[in-house]
C-alpha cells in the first residue's frame, strides 16, 4: 500500500499521489457517520459524558471484549460510584470484582491512577490529553478517548480495528506496531470530523469490529467499497 508521504508520479504531469484528498476524505465522513447512525452498539459507557465513568470504563476495555465488560463495569459503578470510593476500596477486594476480565495488574494500575489524580489534580480528573497522559496506565489511545468522550475535544483514536480502516481504505501503511505509527496517527487526524467527535470514534470502532474485520471482512456487504484502495484486491477473492 502507498505510505503518506508517497512518491511524485512520473507522468509528465508532476502530480504527487496523495492517498488523503479532500473529496475521499468528505465521501469517507458521509458513508461512515451514515452507516454508524443505524449501526453502533449500544453499551452503558456510552450513555454518560461522566469523566470518572469513561475513565473507568477505558482502563476496563484494555485488550478486553466490551460484551465481557459491560457486566462488570456496572457492578464497579454501584459499588464505587466515586473516585473516592475508589481510593478507600482494598486492593484485594477491587482486583477480586475485577478478576473476569483478566490483566490482573489492571486493578492496581486503576487505583494508582486515581491516586495520582488525588495526590495531582485535587481529585478531579484532567482535562488534557498531556496531563491524562501522566496517570498510571493510560496511553495515548485511552487518554484521547477521555478526552473526546468526555469533555467533547476533537481527539481522534486509533486503536487496531480504526487502523486497519485507515490502512485498507486510504492505502495508509502503518508499519508494524500500529498505534505508534506517525503516518496513521495523522490519517486518524485528518479525516475525523471537527465536530462530534467522540461519537466518531465510536463509529469506526464499530464499523472495523462488526464490517472491516481482519479476517474475512465483509467486503461485499461494505459501504465503502466504491472509493476503497483494498476492495479491488480482495473482491478477487470473494
């Protein structure tokens, strides 16, 4: 796939072959937000701008299947519903409500995270994607998402499912380590809308778990299909 940056074309017309051009990019925006306004999931993090709950809900999600989450996140909620409940709660007690969903640092890394927060930011959880940055446990992806999900910034996510989108539709290369790839991480920038981003995000998220899946992507069924680099190659297979 062509990377970002790509090469001029030698064709006597010394056009450069830019992958991102503002009228894919709008056609991209119209398709997804269509597709995601009949599509997208429905969980319980996503009916709340509660910083504490977004937070709670992305460190939760970490490598994990947000139908596994859900149940869990709602019994965290009832029984913590403050970060304050959250620093008083034994360790033992908050890893064992925690215990099926894996990660088992994950319970640790969520109550150093609101330490800092109390030690830090008076209890109140940042606003900005450089201070969300500094919590235990929270990375790029997630400190965005708090951010968008949250606080309504246009800050755009790019997790595996959104790169893959980004990748075979724009014919981004992103390398092999996705989410510190620069080139998709502008892509992700570029084509996100200026408003409404957050629920943006939960449109390409879902459109690359339920459409654009790894293996065997629905290709055929796909509303991108007309304008997307990586149909052509794989509608020889279907």
């Amino acid at each position: 796939m062509p990377a970002l940056n790509a090469a001029v074309v030698s064709d006597g017309t010394d056009r450069a072959l830019n992958p991102l051009d503002a009228s894919k990019i709008r056609w991209f925006r119209s398709r997804l937000k269509a597709w995601a306004r009949e599509n997208c999931r429905d969980f319980p993090w996503r009916q709340t701008r509660d910083p504490y709950a977004i937070l709670v809900a992305e460190l939760l999600l970490q490598k994990t299947a947000a139908a596994t989450v859900a149940p869990v996140f709602q019994e965290f909620l009832d029984r913590y519903p403050t970060l304050a409940d959250v620093a008083v709660a034994p360790a033992g007690e908050i890893a064992g409500l925690l215990q099926p969903l894996g990660l088992f640092f994950r319970a640790e890394k969520l109550q150093e995270a609101v330490q800092f927060i109390f030690d830090n930011y008076n209890g109140e959880i940042p606003r900005t994607e450089a201070e969300l940055l500094r919590l235990p446990g929270v990375g790029k992806y997630m400190a965005r998402s708090v951010c968008a999900h949250a606080f309504g910034q246009p800050a755009a996510v790019l997790d595996v499912n959104v790169a893959r989108i980004l990748e075979r539709f724009f014919g981004v290369d992103g390398g092999k380590v996705k989410s510190r790839s620069p080139e998709l991480w502008e892509t992700a920038d570029r084509v996100a809308p200026k408003q409404e981003v957050g629920a943006w995000n939960l449109g390409l998220l879902d459109f690359g778990a339920a459409v654009c899946t790894a293996k065997n992507p629905r290709c055929d069924k796909c509303v991108l299909q007309q304008r997307c680099d990586y149909y052509p190659f794989e509608a020889e297979h279907l």
